[in-house]
C-alpha cells in the first residue's frame, strides 16, 4: 500500500460516501472504488459497511487509527527537517471552535513574532482531538473535554456564561435569571457538538426542562445579531460581550452554579512541538495568566 493510497482511505473514512470523497480527492469515483477495494484485499477484511450507506466498521476504525498516527508522524518528520534546514520559527498550526476568543492574544503575537506562520482552523471538537492525533495540528483551544487520552493540557481561563437577550425584553431589568424562568423563550445557540449548546442541553436537563432553540448557527456574531434583532435570547460567554461583537442588547447572569465555561489548551502528548508551536504555547498560557 502507498501513501496515495492511505490518504484516499483516510477521506472516505471521515466522508463516509464515495462520490463526496472523490470530488474533495478530485478523482474519479470508480478509481476511488477501486483504490479502496484493492486495500481491503490486501488487508484481507473489509474496511467498510456497504449495507445501505456506507460505514467504517470496526476493522475500519483500527486501521483509520493507525493510519492517522503514521502519516501525522511522517508528517511531523518532514516538518521537522524544513525547519532545521530553513530559517526563522516556522509554521504553528492552531485550532479553536470558535477564533473570536483569540482575536486578541494572536493579534498580540504576530506583533511579537512576525515570521512565524499561524495556519487558523475553526472545528468541532470531535475533529480537532482527530487531528491532534494525526499530527494535523500543533495547538487546540477548546471549551469542552478532548476524548482523547494522549493530550496534555494546559487550562486557560474559566468565565461566567450569561443570557444575551434584546433591549426591552421583559428581563432585561433583572440582576439575574434563574433557568426555569427562562423554560418559554426562544433560543438562538449553536449547532449540537458545540461547547454552547451542550451546556444550554445540560443546564435545562438539569430542571427537567427542553429549550425551545428557533435558530442554531456557530458564528458567535450571528448570534449577537439575532439576539439584538428581538429574534430569541441565547447563552454568551463573558468574553464575548467584551469583544469585537457591539451588537445592542442586555447580558445577564444565570443563577446557577454550573453555567460557566472552562477553556483549555491542548497539545499531544507525545508530540515533538516546532519552535513555532512553543512560542504560541507560551503565548496562550501567558495571555491567560496576565489577561484573566
């Protein structure tokens, strides 16, 4: 089996869907059919389900794993040498669900180190503990758990999440609101996966209660706008009301203990950073411990 190959494989494991993945390889579908077929051969067990759609089996997601970890650490290698053989720090590569909570430490950075190359990525954190496996990635920002057990971390900050709601709105006057008051409106959050809509799931579960969401999108300006349009209420961390979004509106406390975000970096554990990701690493833990 060549690199090309493994590659190809990789693409229809995450697609799952054959013409989706030959259009993103650019490739021909029965070429890819074929590529694939020829793997399992030589593999001798099927990679995929076919009953239906198709669906890495458990044989699949082996080998996807194993796949993932050597081409991230050839990957790594190559990297490796470019940077010993070139001059200057390199590339860093960072990912966050969401970029507007590092508007201000990146800025900052290329300030302080403008030759270093920063490559942004905004992904769920499904994918990002994905790609910190495969050695895609150097750096992660997330507000939820990693499920992956090779990381190490370093904790950023921890800040109240609050409720955005439009001026006018008949709470807006209040010091605080506690969830079960807030069980009839409507909510703009984000899309399921993400850190916002996972806490709001888990905050009215807690009061036996479903919130009725009228609108889910992943761009936190999107949300500040809707909120101020008087199309809902949603959850918004405290840095984000303090940011770049100036959209009108009120922000308010949730009485409730456990309505709160803790944002964290991750990095792999066995993982041989570039000087580039170190300095960023530095950066982050440092911005965290002087801004918060």
């Amino acid at each position: 089996m060549d690199l090309n190959t493994l590659r190809q494989f990789l693409v229809v494991a995450r697609l799952e869907h054959l013409s989706r993945a030959a259009d993103e390889l650019r490739v021909a579908q029965p070429s890819l059919s074929r590529t694939i077929g020829r793997l399992e051969s030589e593999l001798g067990t099927p990679l995929f389900d076919r009953a239906g759609r198709l669906q890495l089996n458990d044989s699949g997601r082996l080998f996807r794993d194993y796949v993932e970890r050597s081409l991230g650490e050839l990957d790594a290698g190559r990297r490796a040498v470019a940077d010993a053989a070139g001059e200057g720090f390199g590339t860093v590569r960072l990912a966050s669900e969401t970029l507007l909570t590092l508007t201000a430490p990146l800025a900052a950075f290329k300030r302080t180190h403008p030759a270093v190359e920063v490559e942004l990525h905004q992904l769920s954190a499904e994918d990002m503990a994905r790609q910190l496996r495969s050695q895609d990635l150097d750096l992660c920002v997330a507000s939820q758990p990693l499920r992956w057990d090779g990381l190490e971390t370093a904790r950023l900050f921890e800040e109240a999440v609050g409720v955005g709601m439009p001026l006018g709105h008949h709470l807006a006057d209040r010091s605080s609101v506690a969830v079960d008051e807030l069980a009839d409106e409507q909510f703009i959050t984000a899309s399921k996966g993400h850190w916002l809509r996972l806490l709001l799931d888990r905050l009215f579960a807690g009061s036996g209660l479903t919130p009725r969401i009228v609108c889910e999108t992943n761009e936190a300006s999107a949300i500040a706008e809707l909120i101020s349009a008087s199309l809902g209420i949603g959850l918004v961390p405290g840095l984000a009301r303090r940011t770049a979004i100036r959209a009108p509106g009120v922000w308010i406390p949730v009485d409730h203990p456990d309505c709160r975000r803790t944002t964290t970096l991750y990095w792999g554990a066995g993982s041989r950073l570039s000087p580039a990701a170190l300095l960023m690493r530095s950066a982050l833990t440092d911005w965290a411990w002087t801004s918060h």
